[in-house]
C-alpha cells in the first residue's frame, strides 16, 4: 500500500521483453532500496536522539513527525505518483505537466501549514497529551510546503530514465537530512533543535530536487493548463483514496498509542514499531520481476504456472525472512539496548510482536490479484484491514497495554486479511489452498531457521555479563553458520535471492 508497492506496479505495466525487465528491475531495485535507505536513516536517527533526548523529549519530536506522515496521504491523494502516468513519451509540454503536478502538491502543503498556523497545532497538542507539541508544530509549519512538491521526484525521474539521479538524490538527501538532525543535536539538545534541522534540510534537499526535476521536463511552456490540471485530478484522485487507507493502516497504531498514553510510554512503543529495512526491497524485487509473468501467465490461462511461481517467489523470500525473524525474535532485547539505549529495553516487545507477520511477506497478494484484473478485491481487503484494526488496537491498548498494541494488527491479519486474501486467491486461481502455497518447502524453511534459536538463548544466558555488542555479534556468527549450514544442505544455496539481486545491480 506504500507508495514504493504503487510505484513499483506502475513501472511494470506494459513492459514484457527481457531488455525491458532487466529495466524494470533496475528501476524497481532503486525504489526498493530508496525505502531502505529512509528506513535505515530514520533508525540511525533515532538511536541518535533517544540517547541525547530524554524520553519526553523524543517522544515530542517523533509525534511532531508523526502527525505530517499521518497526514500527508490526506492532501497528496496520489499527486505524487501521477508523473508515473503523465510523463513517459510526454514531449511537447513537459514543463507544464509538472508545473500542474507541482502546483497541487503545493496547495497541498499550504493547507497543512494553514491548519496548524490557525490552531491545528494546540488540537494535536491536546489529542497526543503533550502541551509542548504545540509550539514544535509551530516550528514544523514550513516544512509541508518544502517537502510535498519535492514528493514528485522519483515518479518525475522515473518516468524520464534518470534512475541514476533518483539513486544519487535517495542517497545524498537521506544522509543530508540526517545529518542536518543529528549534528545540531549534539551541541544543543532539545527537540526544537531537531525540527529546525528538519526543516533546514527539507529546504536544501527540496531546491535540488526541484533542479533535477525541472532539468529533466525541458520541453515546451511552463503555464500550467486547467485541462492538464484536471486530467491529473480524475487519474490521481481514485488512486489516492485507495492508497490512502494503507497509509491510514501502517500508522494507525502509533496515532492512537499517542492519543491514548503518556509521550514516554510512545517513546518506548514508537522504537519498537519499525519495520526491517531489508523487506521491502526484498518483497519489491521479487514482485517486480514476477508481476508481468502473472499478467501474461494469467491471460494464456497457465493457471499453475502461476502458482508455480507463486511457490518458488514465497520459498525464495521465506529463506530470509525467516532466518531474520528468528534471529531478531531471540535477540530483539539486546538488540533494542544497542540501538536506543537501556531505557528502551522494553521496546522490544512491540517488536517482537510485529515479526510474527514476517510470514505473510513472503508473498505479495496485492501484485497477484492486480495482475489478474481483481484491483477491487485489493481495495476491500485494504477496507478490511483499517477496520479491523482500529478495532482491534484499541481492545489491545485498553485491556492489554500500550506495548502490546501490535497484537491488534497481528490478530486482524491472521484472523480477518489473510483469509479473505487467501479465499479470493483461491477462488481466483481455481485451486485448494493446500496447493496454493508451498506448505511442506516453508515449514522447512521455518524448521531450519528455528533449529539455532537453543543456541541462542543459551549463549544469552551465559554471556549474561557481556556487551551488547559482543552477545549480538556472537550470536549472528553461531546463528548464522548453523543457519546456513542447514539451508546448504537442504540444496537452497542456489535459490538464495542475494546472487540475482548482483546481477540485476551492475546489469544495465
């Protein structure tokens, strides 16, 4: 539901010779691993500020952040990926379909910036019972109007092949913001010292990124067109609603921990509700390159040819991920300590909780039913999904605790998504459900990956007076010889991704 799953599916369609996918692929990796780098930055952030900051401190600077990606999805409505569709072949007026683009992004980040100017700023400060939210929300009010015209770009560079430029501006734009935080930071410790760095760097990397995108649409007027403007409207719009939702969901749980605790207890749960960085780009590459298999497979009626992919995709995910989620299971305490520091030990619950849906990574069901034409059961599971979850995260949140929020999300997934998505997949696909997925290959997988966690929970115990670091590095050498032993004799070396992810890197 992000926006590097809808631009990875835009970037697919209609491409089917192999120069092409080896394109494809390039430009889906470059997405993929522009999420992970924002990923990454944003965890090397916050191991940073929770160790400066008090927890109160972070807590207010993570929800001043928190309530501008809650409401983007809200005033974007699919503008920033529109390019995807506008540009490519566009000659004649290039200029002046960003410029239509630009403007609306624009409008979009005035009207954020006018809710808080006009109080927005005290209403956020009273739902997520923090005063002194309000006055960094004052200092955040130029930071929507930097940053959503700048939203554009990889849909912008894309569309133009320049995916070299989007890798150079992922890279050198994370670091920049990273470093615009963090410095400052270091000298004068206070959240407002971390917002007027956001802000700072969201200037600097906006101006270049409005460069790139400019260099790239030179062709034609630059007065934008009522006629364009609509044309984006009636594109964006219903792609933005649907997207909407997911981004809705993917938040949702840190609004209402907000909303509902005190800013050190969403501090705690906030460092834990995180995402590895490697999944999307490991679920991105491989959907990337199987989708428009699916397309064609499905239209010449290769029913279990599909499936067959199907199977070799979820086995080829699950030999990372479920070595990852065991490891990370075992270690995730020590883990936390590391990264944040030992007042956040206890961040390791809501993490640990949100790896057991590692599982369902391992296929992407949204990119199998787009391909075969079923985008309205896409939209239902996404409805289902927020529904749910709301419901069930506040249950969890009241009767359970904060930290244990992340069991509504698990429980709506296991118990109401995936069904519905494995029923429709089914009917779909006109097979059972034991056939439809690879069951003995990945309780295998699971086998193997669980087969060192004793080692680890001992290692754990008698390394109980060692580092962090020493017990974590430990126990990645002994986890992962014992790992990858196991998947080498089983004859999985040669369907571990890491090879063609090379290969699909230094091929053009």
């Amino acid at each position: 539901m992000n926006q590097d799953t809808e631009s990875t599916k835009v970037l697919n369609q209609g491409l089917t010779t192999e120069s092409a996918k080896h394109s494809r692929s390039a430009k889906v990796m470059i997405l993929s691993s522009g999420q992970a780098l924002t990923t990454l930055v944003s965890i090397a952030s916050a191991a940073i500020l929770s160790r400066v900051f008090s927890q109160h401190d972070y807590a207010s600077y993570r929800q001043t952040m928190l309530a501008y990606i809650f409401a983007v999805p809200f005033v974007t409505l699919g503008f920033d990926r529109a390019l995807y569709y506008f540009l490519p072949g566009e000659e004649k007026r290039s200029r002046g379909v960003l410029v239509e683009n630009l403007l609306w992004l624009f409008l979009g980040g005035t009207l954020l910036s006018l809710f808080l100017l006009v109080g927005g700023n005290h209403l956020l400060a009273i739902r997520f019972n923090n005063p002194d939210l309000a006055k960094l929300l004052l200092l955040l009010i130029p930071y929507p109007l930097l940053m959503l015209p700048a939203a554009s770009l990889s849909a912008c560079l894309m569309a133009r092949n320049r995916t070299e430029q989007v890798a150079g501006f992922n890279v050198g734009s994370r670091l920049l913001m990273l470093l615009a935080i963090v410095v400052p930071c270091l000298i004068w410790a206070s959240p407002d010292t971390a917002i007027i760095g956001t802000v700072v760097g969201a200037a600097v990397t906006t101006i270049v990124a409005l460069i790139l995108m400019f260099r790239a649409c030179n062709t034609g007027s630059w007065y934008p067109t009522l006629a364009g403007i609509g044309k984006q409207i009636r594109c964006s719009v219903p792609l933005g609603l649907a997207t909407l939702i997911g981004a809705v969901s993917v938040s949702l749980d840190q609004v209402m921990v907000a909303a509902i605790c005190t800013p050190a207890v969403f501090a705690i749960y906030v460092n834990g509700a995180m995402e590895i960085p490697l999944i999307g780009m490991i679920t991105g590459s491989v959907t990337s390159v199987l989708i428009v298999d699916y397309v064609k497979l499905y239209k010449e009626g290769h029913v279990s040819e599909i499936i067959a992919l199907i199977h070799r995709a979820m086995v080829k995910c699950a030999l990372l991920l479920f070595p990852a989620m065991v490891f990370l299971m075992c270690m995730a305490p020590e883990l936390m300590c590391l990264l944040f520091g030992t007042p956040y030990e206890n961040s390791a619950i809501p993490f640990r909780i949100y790896l057991l849906m590692l599982p369902v990574r391992t296929i992407t069901f949204g990119a199998v039913l787009l391909a075969t034409g079923h985008s309205r059961e896409v939209l239902i599971q996404s409805v289902i999904s927020l529904a749910t979850n709301a419901l069930l995260l506040w249950c969890a949140i009241r009767f359970l605790g904060p930290l244990l929020a992340p069991i509504g999300p698990v429980v709506s997934g296991y118990v109401f998504v995936v069904p519905y998505l494995v029923l429709t997949l089914r009917a779909v696909l006109r097979c059972s459900i034991a056939s439809l997925f690879p069951w003995v290959e990945l309780a295998k997988v699971m086998g193997v990956s669980c087969f060192a966690a004793p080692f680890l929970m001992a290692l754990k115990y008698y390394g109980a007076d060692w580092s962090n670091t020493v017990v974590l590095v430990t126990a990645g050498v002994v986890y992962g010889v014992i790992t990858f032993s196991g998947l080498f004799a089983f004859g999985w070396s040669d369907a571990l991704p890491w090879r063609e992810w090379m290969r699909r890197l230094t091929t053009r």
